[in-house]
C-alpha cells in the first residue's frame, strides 16, 4: 500500500529533475563562455593571421608537373608580398618582425629565402631524395641532411608543403589532403628525373606523416612511383587524441564570429623559417593524418600486403611533447614484417634521470630487452649514468644479443634531452644551433638565452629553454646515408 507520503515524493520528481537538468544546463553554459572568454583572451590577431591567400595549392588547383607547382609558387610569393609585407602597420615594423621587409628576422635577407621549394642536382645522380618539412614549418629544417645527400651522389627535391613557408594564415584552410597530394608531385617528378634510378622520400614530424603515407599508398597503388625506402625523423605516427576535437573550437569560432579561436597560439612572428602561431586547424589536420596512415596499415593487413612496404629508418626522441613516441613502435614498427626496418632512438641524458630530475619518457630499456623485434634496433645513450659519453646499444632484428659501440660523442653539458623539434638540425646550424657566421642576420634561437621578470618578454620561454640542434646529427646523417647505400644494392 503506497502512503500519503511517498505519493507526494513522486508528485514532486518532475519539478527535482527539472530543477537539476536546468543547473546542469547552466552549469555547461557558463563553462562554455568562460571557455570562449579564455580562448579570445589572445593577442590580438594581425595581417598575417588573417591574409587569405588563395594561389597556394589544393587538391583542386589543376597542377599536373613540379614546373606547374613552382609557377604556382611564385605567384603564391608575390601575393604574400602585396597581401602581408605591403600591409603591416607602422608600429609592426620592428627590428626582429618576419614580415617586415629588410629586418632582421626577414627570411629575404638571408642568401637563399629557404621557405621555397628547392633543387640540388646533379648531372649523373646515383639515387633520388624528396625531403618533407614539418608543420608550422620549411624546407630550412632539412637543408643540412639534403646538403649530405647531394654530396654523397643524390638529386635532391626540398618541396614546400602546401600552407608554409608564407604567413600563419596559410593553416587554417589546408589539409593533409592538399599536403599529399603535393608529394604525390614531387614524387612523380623525381622519379622521372631518376629514369628507374632508386628514390628516397625523407620526412620530418608531418613530413614524416606524409611519407608514410606515401610509401603505404604506393603499395595499395601500383602506378604511383615507389621509393627504395624512407627515413623518418620524428615522425607524426601518433598524437594526443584531443587533437580529434580541435576543429570544434574552429567552428565555435566562425559561428560567434570570434577570429581568435581559430588560433590555438597567437605569437610574435621572429623566425624567418617557422611559424611561432599555431591554427587549430593544423592540429586537426595532424590528427587525420595519423588516423588516416592507421586505415592504410589496417588495409595492407587485411590483403596480407605488409610484408611489401618498403624499408624504413626512424629516428625518435625518447623524450618528445608534440608526438607520441610510443606510438612509433606500437602503431607502425610492431606492425611491419619484411625485413630491413631499422629504429633509432636518442635517450635522455641518464645522468639528469639517475639525480631523479627527469620525468618519464619513452622506455628504451624495453626495445633492448624482452622477445627479439621484427626491426634493427639502436639506442644512444650514456655510457653509464656517471658519465656524458654516448654509446649506441643496438640489437639486430630477430636477436635476443645486445652490442655496445663507443659513438665518440657526449652529452653537452646542462642538456638534459634532445626534443621533436631538434634531430634535423646540426649544432653549427646558422639558426637553431649554436652556430653563427653571416647567413643569419637575425636572433640566434638555438643559443637564446634572455633573463628577466616574467611574462614581460614576448618570446615564450619554452624558446630558449627547448633544445633546438642534434648533438649526435653526425650519427643521423651517417646512419641515413648508409640506410640508402645498404638498400639501393
């Protein structure tokens, strides 16, 4: 028998949830404004976040060669000048501002502009290499490991991804579909250069995404030209899944019609070869492109086509903050089953990690013990926790045994990892090493080191305390080229 009582609780649980469904309601509303407050809360935007610059090149621009594509180039490089350097504000024309033409951050001042694509040939060329930037990024990034090449018998492409090289702005409308279809291009063109010589795709973060992706589609793909093989340096395998949703703060941007919040890094504009800001679009888009590589490694598996793609050397940063390291084994290397794959990783300094200073990163100990791997491995790292010295620990595919080779190098001092955005770039580079000489007329970023009062400083502090260059990019460029001697046989 229901009481008077309790017949008068259920009366009222409609009004309850109602009542709660509606402060849940306002709960999320006020979190949702304070969370758009947040994101506008950035620098305010400038001519180089907002230039439309409609001569880059898409999946629709009817382009058919690399001759059409640099045309394109050029016409995309005169925009930018009347669309971005004519247009800057007076109180923008600042000594250390990228787009202020004739300063000393302008990338015009230097020998060669290396934000275009570039050429370095040779009459008789033994072998063929396409180098592929990063995002945000240029050809600058890989000019030194394609100057090794060369010198050793290549015929180098240094192509321009779709998006870079120009103003920020770029970002927020290309996609990796645009990215990989420009490769697809250089491709093409190096390989009918080489008339049936061997030819190598080198990649870089999402270069290093984008010949994945290449070399996986040439494999589902039998008329697209197919590489001997591909180097990867710190490779877009795997990113945060937050990425995913990235693209809804873009559209929550245009729907309030709040510019901002297609940014999810508003900075000064000081490097002549990188962007400082960041489009939300490009996380989004670097989180396709790994979604997409994993499709492609699941429909090789389903044709029982594995086997066929074709060797890979990896460099990887056992300590890296924009890519996921780990996915490098567990998403590409632990997948492959033909033979010559070979991954090296850089440790961290283990002197800093045995003083109980370092947090986690990749587990390199793991790659050298347990069951033998289907791929060479080699890990540099200390030669003991007391010491700077650096050996390579390596381990052949299929072998339980563990080598120790001397590499005849060592940590710098107070360097307590590399990062993703140092592999490529050698310590006498011009720009992001320690190097200096007259090329770069502008800020030493590899060797920054400004002190002050906080937030006062306009370049963030992650600049000058990230490590920029390669202590052991000898190691890396002698190890690429070998990759390449070993298999063009």
């Amino acid at each position: 028998m229901i009481t008077h009582g309790f017949r008068r609780v259920i009366r009222h649980i409609p009004k309850v949830l109602l009542i709660i469904v509606s402060a849940l309601l306002g709960a999320v509303a006020a979190a949702l404004v304070v969370a758009v407050m947040v994101l506008n809360s950035k620098p305010d935007l400038a001519v180089w976040h907002l230039a439309h610059l409609d001569e880059e090149f898409t999946t629709g621009t009817p382009v058919g060669s690399l001759k059409d594509y640099l045309d394109l180039e050029e016409r995309l490089f005169a925009q930018l000048k009347r669309e971005v350097y004519d247009k800057i504000e007076d109180r923008q024309k600042t000594r250390f501002n990228r787009y202020n033409a004739g300063s000393a951050a302008d990338p015009a001042m230097w020998t060669q502009n290396w934000n275009r694509t570039y050429q370095l040939s040779h009459e008789a060329p033994s072998f063929g290499v396409l180098m592929l930037h990063g995002y945000s990024d240029s050809p600058y990034s890989l000019r030194f490991l394609a100057d090794r090449l060369h010198r050793d018998g290549a015929e180098v492409l240094g192509l321009r991804i779709p998006g870079h090289g120009t103003a920020p702005s770029a970002l927020i409308q290309t996609t990796f579909a645009d990215m990989a279809a420009a490769v697809r291009i250089g491709a093409r063109h190096l390989a009918d250069e080489l008339g049936g010589k061997p030819f190598y795709i080198v990649g870089y973060s999402n270069g290093g995404a984008l010949a994945t992706h290449y070399a996986l589609a040439s494999v589902e793909d039998p008329t697209l030209p197919q590489p001997a093989g591909i180097i990867l340096i710190s490779p877009e395998i795997g990113i945060t899944e937050i990425a995913a949703y990235s693209d809804w703060q873009a559209r929550l941007g245009d729907l309030l019609r709040l510019s901002k919040l297609a940014w999810n890094q508003v900075e000064p504009e000081y490097d002549p070869y990188k962007y400082n800001s960041f489009a939300v679009n490009a996380g989004y888009q670097a989180y396709q492109a790994t979604v997409e590589i994993k499709a492609q490694l699941d429909r090789l598996a389903e044709q029982g086509k594995l086997g066929e793609i074709q060797p890979i050397l990896a460099f990887q940063s056992a300590a890296d903050a924009t890519v996921e390291a780990q996915a490098l084994l567990t998403r590409l290397f632990d997948r492959l089953q033909s033979e010559g794959h070979q991954l090296v990783v850089f440790d961290v300094n283990r002197m800093f990690a045995a003083q109980g200073l370092l947090n986690g990163a990749l587990d390199v100990d793991g790659l050298l013990a347990g069951p033998p791997h289907s791929y060479d491995v080699a890990v540099l790292t200390n030669q003991d926790n007391d010491s700077a010295a650096v050996v390579v620990r390596g381990r052949a595919a299929g072998d339980d045994a563990v080598t120790t080779t001397p590499l005849g190098l060592s940590w710098p001092d107070e360097v307590y990892s590399l990062s993703h955005i140092a592999l490529p770039f050698p310590p006498d580079d011009p720009l992001y090493g320690e190097g200096g000489g007259r090329e770069n007329p502008g800020l030493r970023l590899g060797r920054l080191d400004l002190r002050g009062e906080n937030h006062t400083l306009a370049i963030p502090n992650t600049a000058m305390t990230r490590q920029h260059w390669n202590p052991f990019f000898s190691y890396l460029s002698d190890r690429a080229l070998a990759f390449v001697k070993e298999t063009a046989k």
